[in-house]
C-alpha cells in the first residue's frame, strides 16, 4: 500500500536502515539554541543522503521536561513547511502530532495540504502526547489521552481518505461535506510509543511503529514484540521500525560507545559498527538528535554524511 509512496521507498525496506536527523540541527545542549543556519544544514543534510528531518510538537516551555528548544521553538507544521520549501526530496518527519491537542479535521486539513503542496514528503508520527503543561494549557484532559488519541486517529483518517466521510463523534459530526484538499495516496503514520495503547492494537492500526532510545539489546526485545504482534494481526505487509538517537560524535574516529542521555558519545568508526547491528535486529530508520554533543552539527554532519551515510544510504 505504501510501496509507490516516494519518501516511505527511499527509508524503509526490511532488512535495510536510513539515517535522519533531529532539528534543530545544532548542539545546544541545555541553552536555548539559536536555530542558526537551519535551513543551510538541512540542505547540506538532503545531499548527503539523509532522508527526514524530525520535528516535534510541544507547544510551551515546562522546565520539568529540560527542553530549552521547546521542540524546534517554532510550531512543527509552519516551521516544517518552511524546511520543505527550502528543499527538494528531504522527507518531514513529525515525531509526533500529539492528536489530544489538535481537533483531528484541522489536523486532517494541515496534513493535506502540506502533502498537496509537498507530494509524498511527510512521514506522519503520532502520539497521544507526555507534556502535561500543555494539556493544561489547552484545557485538555491528560489522563484521558489515550481514548482520545484513538478517537482523534479514526475522525482524521476517515476525512483523510473517505469521501464524504459518516463522522459521528466527540469531536463533532460531518454529514454530507468532505475534506478538500485529500491526499491522492496514503501518507505513512507511524505510531509513536505506545499511545496509551497495547502492543496489538499498536499492529492493527499503525503504519509502523517508533519507539523511543534503547541500547541494542533492549531495542531488539522492543522490535520482536512489534513483529510478533504485527504478524499476528495478520500483516501481510511489511511495517517498519524507527527510532531517534542522541549522538555526540568523538572526533576520534575509534572511541568506544559511551552512554549518553538517551544515546551515545561514539566515534564513527564504531558507529558504523553500531548502526550495522541495529540493522540486523531490525531497526529500519534512525534519526540523530546532535543536541548534546560537544562539536558543531555542521561538522557532525559533515563527517556522517561523508563515512557513515554511504554505509546505510537512501534507498531506491
């Protein structure tokens, strides 16, 4: 179903593993970043053969959550869009549309658009959202969520790709009218964590799955669970795993892995080594998130793109 889509061809094939990257492309550690030369990095990122930028959805700044980017600082869907029209086949990746907070019809009508505007260039990750400050914020019931999510996925892909859709639900109803712009093919929704979910709901209704950073072996654990469930509910088709990284590449290219929060400090030489082992347990995509690393993402992703991006690069 997902095989002629062009961004979802050139990341994911069982057995095979893409690199993506994590905006904002820039090593800030616990400052706010400055979103310095975006646009130029994400550029230099797209020719090198990393396929998606990763953006997230966080709405205001809880200094319980230790994000002085507060995601990418702007909104994810302008600010994404922005980062698409300065492209040209780098793929949006949302990591994730937290559906709780967004009606799923305006949710259905930005998503469209953005794919009518930019075909076949956005991944779809969803979730059912963490950060309570903003369920506050919006006067949204956290501990709900995840009725919430299910509900707000079933309204946004019923006005997604049903014509004139029957919607009859908490959100409101749609009788005789339909969404215009709709996509002209299916855009590839990935389920983010569990969503308040179990692991055999995540398989019926999930493009593919992305879980969140783990050592290999943890990983691997994550992923059979993922395969199982998903064969069980009787995929025929193959569905993906994603997952982020955080990543402070050693400017020795042979330093060891040492453990970071949520990734790892690594040269690259055994960071070749590490993604190959990944890929056999079958992590399908990985995007690094260059925030806490000490050298500038520049030179990051100049030295990935140059040693590392070939050994696992777009597929086509």
């Amino acid at each position: 179903m997902l095989n002629n889509h062009k961004s979802y061809q050139r990341m994911y094939r069982e057995g095979e593993l893409t690199l993506g990257l994590h905006v904002p492309l820039e090593n800030f550690k616990m400052r706010t970043p400055t979103l310095a030369n975006q646009v130029e990095l994400a550029q230099k990122a797209e020719n090198y053969g990393f396929t998606t930028l990763w953006l997230r959805d966080v709405l205001l700044k809880d200094p319980y959550f230790l994000d002085p980017a507060v995601g990418q600082i702007h909104d994810m869907l302008i600010y994404g869009t922005h980062l698409l029209s300065q492209t040209k086949q780098i793929a949006l990746g949302t990591s994730a549309l937290v559906l709780p907070l967004r009606h799923p019809l305006r949710s259905a009508k930005e998503v469209a658009t953005i794919d009518a505007l930019f075909p076949e260039r956005l991944i779809l990750g969803v979730s059912s959202g963490d950060r309570q400050a903003d369920f506050h914020g919006l006067d949204v019931d956290h501990p709900s969520r995840g009725a919430q999510f299910k509900e707000a996925l079933q309204v946004m892909e019923q006005a997604l790709y049903e014509d004139y859709p029957q919607i009859d639900s908490t959100y409101g109803e749609v009788r005789g009218a339909t969404l215009v712009p709709r996509p002209k093919k299916r855009i590839p929704t990935m389920i983010t964590g569990f969503a308040q979910q179990d692991m055999d709901w995540l398989a019926k209704n999930g493009d593919g799955w992305m879980y969140y950073p783990q050592g290999p072996f943890e990983q691997a654990r994550a992923i059979e669970q993922w395969r199982a469930a998903s064969q069980a509910a009787g995929n025929t088709t193959f569905r993906p795993f994603s997952m982020p990284m955080h990543l402070d590449l050693s400017a020795d290219p042979n330093e060891e892995a040492t453990p970071i929060r949520l990734g790892f400090r690594i040269g690259r030489n055994r960071l070749i080594e590490l993604l190959e082992l990944y890929r056999e347990l079958g992590v399908n995509h990985l995007f690094f998130a260059l925030f806490d690393g000490e050298r500038s993402a520049e030179d990051v992703i100049d030295e990935l793109g140059t040693y590392v991006v070939p050994h696992f690069p777009p597929l086509s």
